[in-house]
C-alpha cells in the first residue's frame, strides 16, 4: 500500500472563518443518499421534501434521525402526526427527487404514492427502493432546521434498484452496481 502525500502548503487556501456558502460548498463534497421526507397534516393532506440528512442513530430500539426545515410544511405535518416516512430514492428517481426540493405544492399530483394505516407518511411506490415508517421519539431544534429522531417501526422493501446519490451538487447513480 502507498502513501499518498498531501499538497504543499502553498497550493491550499488559506483557512477561512466558516459562512453558509462554505459550509455549504464544504458538504456538496461529501456524498449521501438521498430521500423524501413524507408526513400527513390534521386533514390527512401528504407533504414531503427531499432529504439527504438522514443517519441511522441506533440498532435497539430501531431509531433514525432526519434534519427538516424550520417552518417547512413538511416539519408541521410529521410534529402535527407524530410520525413520518423516510423514502430512501432509488437511481431512478432523480425527477422525483428534484419535484420534491423544488416546492412544487402539485407534487403529490406527478408522483405515485400510497397511504395506509399504519403508514408513517406517503410512500413513493415508483421512486422509492426502500420506505421506513417511524414515529416521532423527540425533536431537537438546531440553527434554521430540526433534528427529528424517529422510532423506525416498520421497513418496506420496494426494490432491488440501487440508491440514489447526492454529492458535488449532482444526482448519481451508485457505481458498480
């Protein structure tokens, strides 16, 4: 095995305090998967966002934590129900993926889904390779989002495709597979 060595000094920035756009620019270079985030309102209405903070935080009981917009829609419906569905997006689902950070309030219109009872949320039956439904365990306000951990209760497997990634700004397939 060979070491690599790291540039000169004189080729690297110099340190800058960290900003929004750094932080920013400085997490596009570390690839995730990406998700939707879906949540019913009081009405029963669907809501959902794109996601790519999500992390696995325990094996017993079964808890994983999403980071959601301060005031999204999305957030008020999974605190209003206590409980949410994370739709982990296959390779194919790069339009879904883009629908769901876009806004667009006809989302739920251009995309198929399916509810039942013991659902947390939506499930995205076309884009989705895996949906985990969780209930809300306890929410942690941090800077301009909130951490949501949730007790994963059940997990549906819809595919075999591979996941789709986020990283560098773009959408892609995991290689290799």
């Amino acid at each position: 095995m060979t070491e690599s060595k790291a540039p000169p000094a004189s080729t690297l920035p110099p340190p800058a305090g960290a900003t929004s756009d750094g932080f920013r620019t400085m997490m596009s270079t570390f690839p995730t998967g990406v998700s939707v985030v879906t949540g019913l309102d009081r009405e029963g209405g669907p809501w959902g966002m794109t996601c790519s903070s999500v992390c696995s935080v325990s094996l017993d009981p079964p808890t994983l934590l999403v980071c959601l917009r301060e005031g999204s829609p999305t957030l008020a419906a999974v605190r209003e129900q206590g409980g949410f569905a994370v739709n982990l997006l296959h390779e194919g689902a790069r339009e879904t993926a883009e629908l769901f950070a876009s806004g667009n309030p006809r989302r739920f219109e251009l995309t198929p889904w399916t509810q039942d009872p013991d659902a947390g949320g939506p499930h995205l039956v076309r884009d989705a390779h895996t949906v985990a439904d969780c209930t809300v365990v306890l929410t942690q306000p941090v800077g301009d989002h909130v951490t949501v951990f949730g007790r994963t209760r059940r997990i549906t497997r819809q595919s075999t495709r591979p996941p789709l990634l986020y990283g560098m700004r773009e959408f892609r397939a995991w290689p290799g597979i």
